[in-house]
C-alpha cells in the first residue's frame, strides 16, 4: 500500500487521538520505506532507517500507533519489554530472541497470505473427500438411487451446510511437536527424525463435519504450499519491512549515576541491544537474517531517567525524539466518541448481546471525560487505560443485571455519571495531599 505520509496519519486518527508529532514522525518513516524499496540494490544498501524513541506517559498511545502502523500495511511486528532482559538466571532472555520473534511473525503473515491463495483449490479436493465420508456413512441399500447422483445430492448439501453437525471419522497426519533444544538453533521433532525414510503416521478422530473440514482445509493447503519459499520471503520481509517496538527502554537508562550493581547491568542490557538496531546477522530456524534495515521504535516514560542517561551510541541510533503529551479531557472526549474501536461503541457492542439498548447523552461523556481526567492528575497518570476503570465502575451494576431476558434501553446521562462516580473521585481526590 503506497500510502503518503497525510493519508498514514489520517488512517492512525481513526483510531488514535492526538499526538500529532508522534504520528508525523512514524508517517514519514514508513514512507521512507517505500522510497527506499523504489530504489537500485546498491542505493538501498547505503540507506538505511532512521529509528525513533518515543517520549511519553503510559497510556497515550505509543504501542498503538506502532501497532496499527505495522498492521496498515501488513508488516512482521512484535512488542518487546527491555525490562526482560535485565532479569537474571534462566528467565532472563537473550536480546537476539526479539529478532526471532520478528521472523516467526514474519512467517505467520506470509503463510497466511499463501494460505488464501491456495484455500479455493483445496477447498475443492477437501469436499470431494468430506463427500465420499459421508456417502460410506449414508450409504443406501443396493438399486435405490445410482452412486453419482447420491454423491452430488450430498455434495449440494454439503455446500448449503446440512451435514455442519452431523460427526463423522476421519484420518489425518500426525504431526509431533517439535521442541527447540537451544534458542535460533532450529527445532527437531523426535517423531519425524526417520520422516524421510517412513511413511507419515495418521490418527483417526471423530469430528462435526465443520470442524473436519478445518483440520483437512489445512492440510490439503499445507501440500500445495512451498515451505522453503515461504522461509525466504518471510525473511525479506522481515528484513526490510519489520518493526520492532522497545517498550519502557527508560528502565534500562542508568538515571544519571555512574555507581554499580544495578546500573551496571542496565548499561549491560543497552550494550547488548545496541549491535542489533547498529545491524548484525541473527541465526534463526529459518536462515539467517540482518537487522540493518529493521525499523526500531523504541518507547519509554522517562520520568526518571532521562533519554540522555541512555548510553550515547544508543541514542545515536535513535536519532528521532518525539514527545507525546498528556492527555486533556478535550482528548478524553474525543477517545470516547471519535475513533472506530471507542470504547463506548464497545461496551454498547457487548450489552446487546443481552438485549440492552447502551445510550450516552453528550453531557455524559463530558462528565466521563472530566473525572477520568482528574483522576489521573491527582493519581497516577495511566492516560486513556483510566477510561476502563472509570465505565467498568459506571456500568457494573447494568452488566450484572443484564441476561437478556427482556429488550431495553438504557440512558446514561450526566445525573447517572455523578450518583456512580461523583463521591467516589472527591474522596479519592484527599488521599494526594494526606501524608
């Protein structure tokens, strides 16, 4: 999708409010991509992208805007927590892992893509295998109707889902699962170390028709799927097009001290991660891969440490700094009213399940929006997650209620806003200035 960078922002204002700037410098950064992918080899080779640490308090939206970046244009994405890797012992995990975890994405993405190319043909051979089960499990008694008319009938029924329920048996490959005996040296599966040499082994299971036809779905695809082509695109675009997002990077800063223990083993933890955003080649079980043009996003609050504590070859790597504000109740008003997934639509969503008409007035969402924000100024400031708190509190009462017995219509307004929550926030408010 060869999205400019004003319709890469307007797509995030779908879903993410404010932070201007932020979307801005993610906008042309993935633009950056596609200029450079218009390129010769040897002048993609030289340029390489420009990484970018995002400034912020929890919960204004700095994942999101990576994640829905990566998902706008379908590329290998994964979140990581640099706080994992300055735990120590066998939980701790090795930085390279984030980089496998990448390709694995990779892998999946692509395999979905090949998966839809190849559902219609195998879609075919696997009602012509449901059809034969079902006409050995219907079949008539000699001389009522000939076999190839009894089969379409069935296979007419099939496609109208008559037999969805109906439990059948069938055969399918037993594939054992693999382990992985060290990190990115491949997985081996005991029960197919002789796989070349001895026919695959099957299992028979008794399933709904519908659930059978997933399990074959996905084996007939699986044989007309190249899996060495799929490892090699897969890494390409993890290469070139993966995103890997490094959250709460201001816990590994040393917070201005040059002391030891703990400090020592942050400054460990940002050296270690420091070869793979310069570029280095990662082994993974599906080949080799080079994380010179991965683009590396890296998120913390810095309430703290500050992004200059960070050790100075990394900051260089991360040479975009884009602050994200805190947010307003004008931006809670708009949270709650504006984008696609807003969390009233959802709730709304939810409760007519149960018969439950969910309405807010305007004055409501101005009251939802003034106690959220006063919260998190007289609390701590989780940003937009404090919504959640506040309308699970608002409708607890509704949710357990409602069991869809009966249709109705429910009105929040401002008068419902205040009973629920009006008392609750001015005592909560005391609690900052009692020492």
């Amino acid at each position: 999708m060869n999205l400019s960078p004003k319709q890469i922002v307007e797509e995030l204002d779908k879903y993410i409010i404010g932070q201007s700037n932020a979307k801005k410098a993610v906008a042309i950064a993935l633009r950056n991509r596609y200029r450079r992918s218009m390129l010769s080899t040897a002048e993609m080779e030289e340029i390489t992208p420009k990484n970018i640490i995002m400034k912020g308090p929890t919960g204004v939206g700095k994942t999101e805007i990576a994640r829905r970046l990566a998902k706008l244009v379908s590329a290998p994405f994964v979140k990581v927590e640099a706080t994992k890797y300055t735990e120590v012992g066998y939980v701790g995990r090795d930085v390279e892992s984030m980089v496998r975890d990448l390709v694995e994405c990779s892998v999946r993405l692509v395999k979905e893509e090949r998966f839809n190319k190849v559902t219609e043909k195998a879609g075919s051979a696997v009602d012509a295998k449901l059809v034969k089960i079902l006409a050995e499990v219907r079949r008539l008694d000699k001389g009522e109707t000939p076999q190839e008319i009894f089969e379409q009938n069935i296979a007419e029924g099939l496609k109208k889902g008559y037999y969805d329920n109906e439990v059948i048996e069938i055969e399918i490959i037993d594939n054992p699962k693999p382990m992985e005996l060290m990190p990115g040296a491949g997985e081996i599966s005991i029960g197919n170390i002789f796989g070349d040499l001895m026919p695959k082994k099957k299992k028979k299971r008794k399933l709904k028709v519908k659930e059978a036809r997933k399990l074959l779905l996905q084996e007939e695809a699986d044989k007309l799927i190249d899996n060495d082509s799929v490892n090699e695109e897969a890494i390409r675009r993890a290469e070139n097009e993966g995103i890997i997002f490094i959250d709460e990077i201001d816990k590994i800063a040393a917070k201005g001290n040059k002391g030891g223990g703990q400090d020592v083993s942050r400054e460990g933890v940002q050296r270690d991660i420091l070869p793979i955003v310069e570029g280095s080649t990662v082994q993974t079980k599906y080949g080799s891969i080079k994380t010179d043009y991965i683009l590396f996003i890296a998120a913390g609050a810095f309430h703290v440490a500050k992004v200059s504590d960070l050790i100075p070859e990394l900051q260089g790597r991360f040479p975009i700094l884009v602050e994200l504000n805190s947010l307003s109740k004008k931006d809670f008003v708009e949270i709650l009213t504006t984008p696609r997934n807003a969390i009233t639509i959802q709730y709304a969503t939810l409760l007519k399940v149960d018969g439950v008409d969910l309405k807010f007035t305007d004055e409501a969402i101005e009251e939802i929006a003034r106690i959220s924000e006063d919260m998190n100024a007289t609390r701590e400031d989780i940003g937009a997650r404090r919504l959640h708190t506040v309308m699970e509190n608002l409708i607890e009462e509704i949710s357990f209620t409602a069991c869809g017995d009966e249709q109705k219509e429910v009105v929040i307004d401002r008068a419902f806003v205040i009973e629920k929550m009006g008392g609750d926030t001015k005592t909560k408010d005391l609690k900052k200035y009692i020492l």
